[in-house]
C-alpha cells in the first residue's frame, strides 16, 4: 500500500510501473473479524488498489501470479501472460493451508484471503435466519479467537436464531501468549458460551464435519478453518531460495539473498537474521525500507537495511466490543482496549484511502 502511495515517484522518473492482484482491492487483515461481525463494512477495511494504480500512471493486472523467471527476469500470471521486470517487489502475504480439508470448500471458509469473511457472512445470516445452526472454528491462535468472537456478535442480530459456537484449540487456546491475554480470550468466550475444546487436534476437515485424531467425528453447518498461515508457493515452486516455512529469504536489505532486484515484505518473506513474527507490524516497519531500496537499486545508490525493532503493540479484538491489549509489561482487557483498537485501524485505512 505503501509502495502505490509513491507509485508517482517512480513514473515521474520515467519508470514503468505494473502492479499485479487477485482483486481490485486490497483488504486489511486486521480490519477482517470486525468485517465479518458487522462492525466495519467492506468499504471502510479496503484499498482501491486498481484505481490508486491508474490515477498514478501505473498499469494493473487482474491476476494472480503463477510462477517467478529470475534468471530472465519475468513474471509468469495465471492468465498465460509474463510480465518483464528491472527490479520486483514481492508482497503475496501468506494464506491458511488447505491440506487438511477433504473435497469441496462448500461451508468451510478459510480466514484467508480476507475478502472470504464476507461470503462467510451472508452464509451464516443465510442459513441461521432459517434455522438453529452450528459453526466449528479450527486454530486455537488469536485469529480462531477474534473469529469465533465475532461470529458470536454477528448472530446476535435479531433475524438470526441460535447459532452454537465451537472453537477446536489443539493442544490450548493462545498457547504461545502470556497467560494473562489466553485467560482474558478464555474467559471472554466462555461467558459468551462459545466451546472451547482443547487437548484435541483436527485431522480431517470436510463439508459438514470435522475429525478429530482419534476418528471422533463432529458435525458441523459451517466451519472455519484458522490454523495458521504460510507463504505462497510461488517461492519455492520457483526455485528461489526460501526459508523453512517457504518464504522468500530475504536480507536485511529485504531483497533475495541469491537475487539483488527480488525484494519483499510482510508475511511471504522469511528474515535471514532471525524468523519475525506474522504480525502486520513487521510489514508496516518494512514498508519505507522497501520503498527506499526498490528506487535506490533502479538509479544504483546505497540500500538501506531493515531493524525489525523491539516490542510491538498487540490488541485483539474479541467481538463484543472489548479487546485485550499487550505492550511490554501492559497488559489490559475491556472496552477501552477495543476502542484503541478501532481509532488505530480506522486511522490506518483513512491515512491510504485519502489518495483515492
């Protein structure tokens, strides 16, 4: 996003500019469980990335990319079109592994790509308007907490009737937070009589049912699939040097560590210095790095290295207009952390919407 703000920069200079995507917008993944629970409507968590593109001079391609040439510098779309390049800049984000789903995605959403949350919406107001349903959530990390949440705030609508909300968290809910924030999400849930069921861990997901690794089987009108996300595929079907989770290993100048003109951020790279976690703060802190260095190594002037910094903030958002918020040694539950929440976010989209 960062990168279309100074798309200008580039063509001013004579640069042509190609940005390739999957949709005409880009939405904000951590605008995504309040879209999903009705607090934010499509609009208000999106980026207009084909009309920003055009009205900067660039040229956009409705496409997802299949395949990467570093050798002859080209990018191939699944549309059968490559695109040549000088200097690429890689920002594919990760996506939720699909192997453990059996057959057809009918009722199961995966929690990525965001957009999926709104389909997922109208299939729960679709199907609880009508009857009593019942909605699994598989991952037991903050995005399985912040859905099941919402899912909670979006069948309190007066046209829906009982929606039962369960949440399969592996091993346990939050394991790899301080306990503080899994008590506070435990508890939050738990009054809102959302099931929590750890210790067990899903193996097979199909339409209807989940099952579990001693065979037991659930049945289900609507799962979610939350258990963590990867890196494209595009990297290493590719053959470009990858970390262990198959994100493009970067530098600290955050291009590849085989290929000086391949760089990237966000959730698709693996940090060569030491793994980063999948939190958007990384992308954000990455972003004027990534600018900086695309132009410096088109006109050959000195790269920037990226410091991915220290602590960073952590505010979830648990549904029912409360949060818990995580800083350092600060840790706090309630409504004013959901509101700090929700004037960050909305910040966030404002500062790149006012260049529609």
């Amino acid at each position: 996003m960062m990168m279309l703000t100074r798309m200008k920069d580039f063509v001013d200079k004579g640069y042509e500019v190609t940005v390739i995507g999957p949709s005409e917008h880009h939405y904000y993944s951590g605008m995504g469980p309040g879209m999903l629970g009705g607090t934010y409507q499509p609009e208000e968590i999106r980026f207009a990335t084909r009309f920003v593109t055009e009205k900067f001079g660039g040229t956009f391609k409705l496409a997802k990319v299949s395949g990467i040439d570093p050798v002859n510098q080209r990018v191939q779309l699944d549309t059968a079109e490559e695109i040549s390049y000088d200097v690429l800049s890689c920002n594919l984000g990760s996506q939720v592994p699909e192997e453990m789903v059996s057959g057809p995605l009918d009722d199961i959403f995966l929690v990525k790509p965001i957009e999926k949350l709104l389909d997922a919406q109208k299939r729960i107001r679709e199907l609880g308007s009508r009857k009593d349903i019942r909605i699994a959530v598989v991952g037991g990390g903050p995005s399985a907490v912040e859905i099941a949440g919402n899912i909670w705030r979006l069948s309190c609508q007066p046209e829906m009737q009982k929606v039962a909300i369960s949440i399969f968290a592996g091993r346990r809910l939050m394991p790899h937070h301080p306990e503080g924030i899994r008590r506070r999400a435990f508890e939050s849930l738990q009054t809102r009589s959302i099931q929590i069921i750890e210790n067990t861990h899903i193996q097979t997901i199909k339409t209807g049912q989940v099952v579990d690794d001693k065979e037991k089987v659930y049945d289900f009108d609507i799962i979610f699939v939350a258990v963590g996300v990867k890196p494209s595929r595009v990297f290493a079907k590719s053959g470009l040097p990858c970390g262990p989770n198959g994100g493009l290993l970067v530098n600290h100048y955050l291009h590849s560590c085989d290929y000086d003109n391949i760089f990237g951020g966000g959730d698709c790279i693996h940090f060569q210095e030491k793994p980063l976690d999948k939190v958007g703060v990384y992308a954000v802190r990455q972003n004027p790095v990534l600018v900086h260095n695309l132009m410096a190594r088109l006109e050959n002037r000195k790269l920037q290295p990226f410091n991915p910094g220290g602590s960073y903030l952590l505010i979830f958002n648990l549904g029912n207009e409360t949060g818990i918020l995580y800083k350092w040694s600060i840790l706090f539950g309630g409504r004013l952390a959901y509101l700090i929440k929700d004037y960050i976010d909305r910040k966030f989209m404002r500062t790149f919407q006012a260049i529609e």
